[in-house]
C-alpha cells in the first residue's frame, strides 16, 4: 500500500491523471508551515516536491524560536557552520549545555519551543560544602549524572537564578525531587526511605520571581505529596515534579532573569532523606509525557 501511494504521488493516480507530484514545491511548502516538525518529515517521504518543500530554509526558519542565535553561541562555531536550517533545528533539539555543563536548554522537537533544566550543582545550598548535611552521587537517572542528597539539616535553603533570552510565551518552573535515596543492586532500583525523617512536620516553601515583575509562591507538606493524585505515581520512591509556578516573558530582549527557592526554615526539628536532582523551565501547555516522561523509572 505505501509503495502505490508512492507511484501514485509521484505519477498521478492514473495514466495521464494529476498526482500529488504535479503540486508545485512552493505551495507545499506553504502547507508545511502549519504543520509540526515530525508531520514534514514524515510527508518528505512522499515525493521529489515534497522533500524539497521539506529542506526549505522558510519552512524551518518558521519552526525555531527568536532567539536560535543566542543558542548558537553556546556551540562551537564548527557544530553549526554551513548548516540549513533544518539541520539547525535538528541540532538545537538535542540539549545544548551551558554554565559549565550545569545547565541544559533545547528545542520541543514537536513545536520548536524552548526547554530548558538546570542542574542541583548550579544551585546554592545552605551548609552543602559539609558532608555531615549534603553530599553528591551520581545517577544515571538524572539528566546531569548527579543528585544532590540531604542527609540531614536544620536549616533547608536551595536557590538559584539563570539568565537567558526566552521567547514569548507562558512558562512553568518545577522543581524534580525524590524522597528517600536510591541505588541498583543486581540491575534493579532499590529506593530506600529509612532516614527520610522531618518533612512533614512542617511544609516546604517554594518561591519564583523574574526581572518582569512575576512572582509565585506555594507551600507544600513535601510527606503529603504522595496522597495528591491518585492518578499520578507521585509516591515515594519515584521522582516527583513539584511546581512552584509560572512566569509570562513578552519579549526576549532584554534578556530574562528567573529566581527561584525551595525553603524550610523552621529550625525546632531536622530534616533528611531527600534527593534533589534539577529545576525545569517549560512552555506552560507541552503535554506532560513530552515535557517529564515518567515519574518512575
């Protein structure tokens, strides 16, 4: 059946008759605009006119964001020298590190809109520079191959900021948790929430702010998350996404800047047993299995 849709769209569905080869290159590329990235390149497949309108530099021009230069300039100039644009856009759709590595942004391969995670490492942590409260470990679960892990504190602050051009559109901040720590043994993930202690004795405060004016706060019992939806595996042993809010950007100059916390400062008991991997920046409406995949893995 594919190989007769592709006769047919190359020689017309008849002797003599028009085929979907006869449409001119300029208009399907026209039609192409309104389609997402995966759609084209799966329509390129048909015909000699239709992989052309698919290679169109107008065609993906349209399909990535304002400020694809800035994100360039991130890359060494021989990663995208030469390049068409859609090559740009297949480039810019895997994660392109910043900050020293310690944050990533990259282009929704569905609708060019810009993601972006940045790493526990790149945040500031109240007493992290002693082993006795905080310490590292590394994790293939983790986008940056490492976990930040609270042993146990008094006081818990994390912070951080980033600066970068978004393009308009409305954005979502979340932080990704775990409560309890975990390993493999034997190939299989062992979660453990023996030292997991403090949490729900007093709710964790999350705050967000940009040079724009926008603000969110929300509090949460980090041991009551659990029992939120019971449609979702938010549950211990599983990475949870908590969000904190979200933030409108109307122009990308001049650049935004994003501040963002998670506080329990209540020092009349301790606090342990948690993991804290990344702070997520995303197009507000992405659908969640894109923009998160699954709370398990």
């Amino acid at each position: 059946m594919g190989a007769s849709l592709s006769n047919a769209a190359e020689n017309g569905f008849a002797a003599g008759g028009t085929g979907l080869g006869d449409i001119p290159e300029s208009c399907v590329a026209c039609v192409f605009m309104y389609l997402t990235p995966p759609e084209i390149c799966n329509l390129a497949r048909l015909n000699r006119s239709f992989r052309g309108a698919a290679s169109s530099d107008a065609v993906w021009e349209a399909k990535l964001p304002c400020n694809y230069p800035y994100m360039l300039e991130l890359l060494p100039v021989c990663r995208y020298e030469g390049l068409s644009k859609k090559g740009i856009f297949a480039l810019l759709s895997r994660p392109v590190s910043f900050d020293n590595d310690n944050k990533e942004v990259w282009l929704d391969t569905m609708s060019g809109r810009i993601c972006m995670s940045i790493s526990s490492k790149a945040m500031s942590i109240t007493s992290s520079e002693d082993r006795r409260h905080w310490n590292w470990f590394p994790s293939d679960e983790s986008r940056f191959q490492v976990v930040a892990y609270c042993q146990q504190v008094w006081w818990f602050e994390v912070s951080g900021t980033v600066k970068f051009p978004f393009p308009p559109d409305i954005y979502t901040l979340t932080f990704r948790i775990h409560i309890g720590k975990f390993h493999k043994r034997l190939g299989r993930r062992i979660s453990n929430c023996e030292h997991t202690h403090g949490w729900e004795l007093g709710p964790i405060r999350f705050e967000l702010s940009t040079s724009g004016g926008h603000r969110a706060v929300s509090e949460c019992l980090l041991h009551d998350i659990e029992q939120e939806d019971a449609k979702v595996k938010n549950k211990r042993g599983c990475w949870i996404e908590y969000k904190v809010g979200e933030f409108i950007v109307s122009r990308s100059d001049p650049v935004t800047e994003v501040r963002f916390s998670m506080k329990q400062i209540d020092c009349t008991h301790s606090k342990g047993g948690l993991c804290l991997d990344s702070v997520s920046i995303t197009p507000s409406n992405l659908r969640r299995s894109r923009r998160t995949g699954s709370f398990c893995k």
